[in-house]
C-alpha cells in the first residue's frame, strides 16, 4: 500500500482509524489535524525524499500527545507506509503514543513531556543562521495547556528577544488550560517581541495565509483556535 | 605518629587552583575559531569571558540569559542540525536543574554536546547548599552513554575538551576549582602512578582532583595507585588487570563527589573474583549545612589527606 492511496485530506479520518487504543488523547490528536494538514500539503519544503536534506524546512511536534493526526499525515505524505499505522502502539512498532525521533523518518524530535520542543526549535533556528542556511524555517507545535511549562516561556523571551525569524510558532488552542490565559495566548509573544497572529484552526485559507505571510526580523507565533 | 601514617599534609589540601575554568575558556575560544561546528550556549555565567565571541559569532555564541532549560534544549537544537555545542554554567545548574533536558533534548533525541561545569561538589562552598552538586555523576549515571570527565589539571580538561569536540557524543567535563600539582595521562582509563611491591595489599583509584592527596594518604601503604579522569565509561578491565596483579582483591575508590558512584562499576570490574571494596566520596548521610572553605567540607566528609588516610589504613591493614 502506498501513500498515493491515502493521499488526500478526505483520508485522514480513515487513516487515524487504522490506529487504536489511547482514548484518553483522541481529542488532542483531532485538534491538530488541520494545522498539521496545512502545514505538509502546503507550508513546509520537506518530502520523504528530502527529510535528511540540512535545507529542508523542519516541524517539530512539541505537543506530542495524541500523535495520531501526525501519523496520519505524515502517511498520507509518504513518510510512512499506512500499514505500519496498525501496528500503532506495539512493542516493535516505530509509532508510539508518543512520537521517537529515532524510529519514525520525518519526525525531528521524540516529544511527549511537555515544554521541550520550543527549545530545541529555537536551538535549530539558531544553528541554520550560523549555517547561512536561510531558506528552511523551523515551525514547532504547542498546546494552549502546554505552555503552563516554564520552559516555553524561557524560550518565547529569547527568541523575540533575539528576533529568531526563521522560527514559527503554532499554538493549538482547544482551551483545555486549566487556569486560563488573561489577555490571550497571544500576548504573551507579542510582548516578547513576536508577530502574532490569531486564526480559526480548522480554517485551510486562513492557516495557510497565517503560516506563509512574512514576517522580517520577528519570530511568528500563530495560535490556531479549535473547538473541541 | 605511626610508620605508616599519614605525612604531613597542609601543602597537598591547600594546592593552588588548576586554573581549569580557564583553559576551558581559552580552549573553547579556540576551538570557536577552528571548527565552524562549535558552538557555545549560556545561562550568564563566564558570560563575559565570551562577550567578544558572542559579537564575533552571534549565532554560535549565545548567552540565553538564567535559563538553564531552554540553555539545554537550545543546545540539542542546534546538535540536531550538525553543530557541537558546549553548554556550560556552574554544576547544580548544568546537571541538576535541567535534568530532564539533558535526558529528552539530548540523551533521547540522541543529540549530543560537551557539557562543562565548574563549581564542583562544593568548590563554591560559601554559597551553601544552593550552589553544591556532589551527586551529579550519580545523577548522569542514571542515563546511558554519557562520558564523564573529572580532570585533575587545566591541562588535562584542555586536552579533554579538544577531544571532546570532535565527535558528536554526550560528554559532561566537570572542572573543579582544585587539582593536583601536575597532569597525567587522560586517553588511556586507569594510570598506575605508584605501584607496590610484588606483595601489595590492594588498589587505590584516586579521580581527578583527588590523586595527590590518595598519594599523600596512602605514601606508607603497600598498594597500587591508579589514577583516572574519565569514570564514564569505567575502565573496568583496567581494574580488573590491576586487580588481578595484586596480592589482594582490595580496592578503594576515592572520588571527589557522592561516596559510591562508581561502587557498581568496580562490582561489575571484579565480577570474576571474590573482592572487597570501599568508596569514599561526598557522604551521603547529612546535607553538612556549613559554609566556610572546600577544605573545611574536605574535613568533614572524610576527603582530606588525614580522612583518606584513615580510611585507607582501616581498609587494607585488616
């Protein structure tokens, strides 16, 4: 089975189907379908082909809970074979309900804990300016409950700070924080230096413009709100 | 005083500072120049011993201001693209803080980097216990494939650095305020520097900063004394040869950081033999609320030359 034959947006659905077991998560994982769609069918310059390639744009999945939508898409780009998405879970499977760098081609960080993809977004960032590498960006994604971690704000100040504007930022708001953000999610990287910008998540056009507008001289933080 | 009792000590447990921080500094700054991989990241301290760097190299100079997580995770970013990145602040801050980003964005993400602490265990002793880690080779023990590097001399954490830097491992460089009065061998594990007679009773392993006071210490016992400053990974068949040469299967470790951190791996050394050992270390019994000098916690756990002594004449002359 090829990706050809999952190839599209309408198969989505089916292929988080060939996944099963962790419940608890499923809510997470819908919630980032769209963006995480967005993002590989038009946004990022990667392909199976590519995913070793020090040009290549990166996209690092810091919220790595409920990687099914991931998973799903990365099969429908061809990163993965779609029967390996049956296997989700197992022992010898490379896809776990938390996603390993090491073991899934295309995936740029093993994520899981909360509060350690920013950093090392930032560190990527970085190093491509000290490349000369000024093409590929470097996008990460969080959850609005993600960024109660600390750590997320010890790199949204620095990267505005620095002006990092090779990094994007997508925060997928499905408003499951549990204290709330006064002001918005938006602010706290407006304040830092960042352009912010504040779209429907679900919403193709509107992710896409969000994602590919530019941007010089600040990092790009985009929060995609979604009902959940 | 005994025939075999301790010498007089005052000279080997005042020995001047290595100056370790500093050939770190120069070493680095060097190898910024050389090797377009390296790069340095920060959390303010020794922040201005690279400011002329920093202006030279901003992306690969990079002070991340007291932030010790993101300090680790920009490090694994930047290895993630090829890079080899030092990440250096003072040890509790360096190991203990971030701990779980030396395990994720380094050690799982199999990212490497050449961590570099100074203030070790309780060089900073003034500072209290906010500013100690003696447990944190202990603590990177925890995680599998790290290289730990304890020098003894500025010229041995130079020539440990300059290596280090050129793979693409996970290495913590623990740089002590104090050393010894001269470098020994640092690439081939375990060095004998004092051997006994064809009788001797046992083996001495003195770590870094610790061997010129072993060898004060143990000046009238009939044993070998090997010296290292990598203890990850243990020589373990080094051990086992010294062992094995000696009349006893009786060995002392003396590391200048938690009692014990390497009691497994000298276990696992002599599994092969009926053995004794004893560790001297940090103790791990009381967190010793004292300020005053590193001397003065040298006393107290038992680390200076007169404690080492005891314990070694306790230990082989059963």
């Amino acid at each position: 089975m090829t990706a050809t034959t999952f190839g599209r947006y309408a198969d989505l659905p089916a292929l988080v189907g060939f996944m099963t077991g962790d419940e608890k998560h499923q809510a997470a994982a819908e919630s980032t379908l769209d963006v995480l769609w967005v993002l590989y069918d038009r946004v990022l310059n990667v392909t199976p082909e590519t995913l070793d390639d020090p040009d290549r744009d990166r996209f690092l999945l810091s919220k790595g809970h409920g990687p099914a939508a991931y998973y799903a898409v990365l099969a429908a780009k061809g990163f993965l074979g779609v029967r390996e998405l049956r296997a989700w879970g197992a022992f010898d499977s490379p896809l776990g309900h938390h996603p390993d760098r090491v073991l899934v081609p295309g995936v740029e960080i093993g994520s899981g804990s909360l509060g350690h993809g920013l950093g090392l977004a930032l560190g990527t960032a970085l190093a491509l300016r000290a490349q000369g590498r000024t093409r590929p960006r470097v996008v990460a994604l969080v959850g609005d409950a993600e960024l109660d971690e600390g750590s997320n704000h010890e790199a949204i100040a620095v990267a505005g700070r620095l002006g990092i504007d090779n990094l994007t930022v997508v925060v997928i708001d499905n408003q499951s924080d549990s204290l709330g953000w006064p002001g918005g999610i938006g602010e706290r990287f407006a304040v830092e230096g960042w352009d912010a910008r504040a779209v429907e998540g679900r919403d193709h056009a509107a992710l896409y413009e969000a994602l590919t507008t530019a941007h010089p001289g600040r990092p790009l933080a985009v929060t995609a709100r979604v009902r959940s | 005083m005994p025939r075999n009792g301790p010498p007089s000590l005052s000279t080997v447990d005042n020995v001047t500072p290595t100056r370790m921080r500093e050939a770190f500094v120069s070493t680095a700054l060097a190898s910024l120049e050389t090797d377009p991989r390296v790069t340095v990241v920060l959390a303010d301290i020794s922040e201005d011993r690279f400011e002329t760097a920093a202006a030279r190299y901003p992306e690969r100079v990079v002070n991340v201001g007291i932030r010790e997580q993101l300090m680790v995770g920009v490090a694994g970013g930047m290895a993630l693209t090829g890079m080899r990145p030092i990440v250096h602040t003072i040890a509790p801050f360096l190991v203990e803080r971030p701990f779980e980003q030396l395990k994720l964005d380094l050690s799982h993400q199999d990212a490497g980097a050449v961590l570099v602490g100074v203030g070790s265990s309780y060089d900073y002793a003034a500072g209290g216990r906010t500013h100690m880690a003696p447990g944190d080779v202990a603590l990177l023990d925890t995680l599998p494939g790290w290289r730990v590097h304890v020098p003894g001399h500025a010229d041995e954490a130079a020539r440990l650095l300059r290596d280090s830097l050129e793979g693409d491992d996970r290495v913590y460089l623990r740089l002590s305020e104090r050393g010894n009065a001269a470098a020994r061998p640092v690439d081939d594990g375990l060095v004998t520097v004092r051997s006994g007679s064809a009788r001797r009773g046992g083996v001495v392993v003195a770590v870094g900063p610790m061997l010129d006071r072993v060898l004060a210490a143990t000046d009238g016992l009939d044993v070998t004394v090997a010296y290292t400053a990598t203890v990850r990974p243990f020589d373990r068949a080094g051990l086992n040869r010294l062992v094995a040469a000696a009349g006893q299967a009786d060995v002392l470790v003396v590391e200048p950081y938690l009692e014990g951190t390497s009691a497994h791996e000298v276990a696992t050394a002599l599994a092969d033999r009926r053995h004794r050992q004893r560790s001297l270390g940090v103790s791990r019994a009381d967190e010793v609320r004292g300020y005053g000098t590193a001397a003065d916690h040298d006393r107290a756990h038992g680390l200076d030359t007169e404690g080492i002594a005891k314990a070694a004449r306790d230990f082989f002359l059963v």
